[in-house]
C-alpha cells in the first residue's frame, strides 16, 4: 500500500489481487526479498543480506545496502524485471548490518 492508495482501495481493486499488504516478504531463487512502498533503514532479514525494493521517495534517498528505489520516475519509466534488479543489487554493497549466514 502507498500513501496515496488507502482511499482508493474498494472492493472491486481488492478482488483484483490475491492479497493487498503494507509491507511484503517474498523468497525468489534463494533472494529473500522485502517489498515495502517506503525505504527503510532495516527489514526484515537485512542483516543476512536480503533485498528491500520500495518506492515512494522517487529518487530522493540514496540507496543503502542492499535496498533499491525500483519506482519508474528512477528508472526511465519503465518496470524492471526480476533479473535486471538483480544484475542492479549484485553492484550494491552488503548491508551495514550483514552477518555470514545463509537463509536457504
């Protein structure tokens, strides 16, 4: 959910998804990732490494770690794909807070 989105949301855009959340943990080829519209400075598995995506600040907050503003006012107004984020994450540093671990 964004900012702007608790007004909009009525029965007929909550049928259109299988679940409408304020922040968001998902698992993808072993990638914990956080999908949040807002940036944080931790979530959720930050310190083994995970991704947080968010929106919001339309590229006014520098990136941290391994968090990326995946809006499309920063990237030329299109959506990215899983593997173009990924190649854009595999740059980042390791988040400050990052211990060796794995969590597959």
């Amino acid at each position: 959910m964004g900012n702007h989105d608790y007004k909009r949301i009525n029965s007929k855009i909550k049928e259109r998804f299988l679940s409408i959340s304020d922040i968001k943990q998902i698992n993808i080829q072993c990638i914990s990732i956080v999908l949040c519209h807002y940036a944080m400075k931790v979530w959720p598995k930050s310190h083994y490494n995970s991704w947080h995506l968010y929106g919001h600040s339309h590229g006014h907050i520098q990136n941290q770690g391994k968090s990326f503003d995946v809006g499309v006012d920063c990237n030329n107004f299109t959506p990215l794909s899983f593997e173009q984020v990924k190649e854009k994450m595999n740059l980042l540093q390791n988040n400050f807070n990052y211990i060796q671990g794995n969590t597959c």
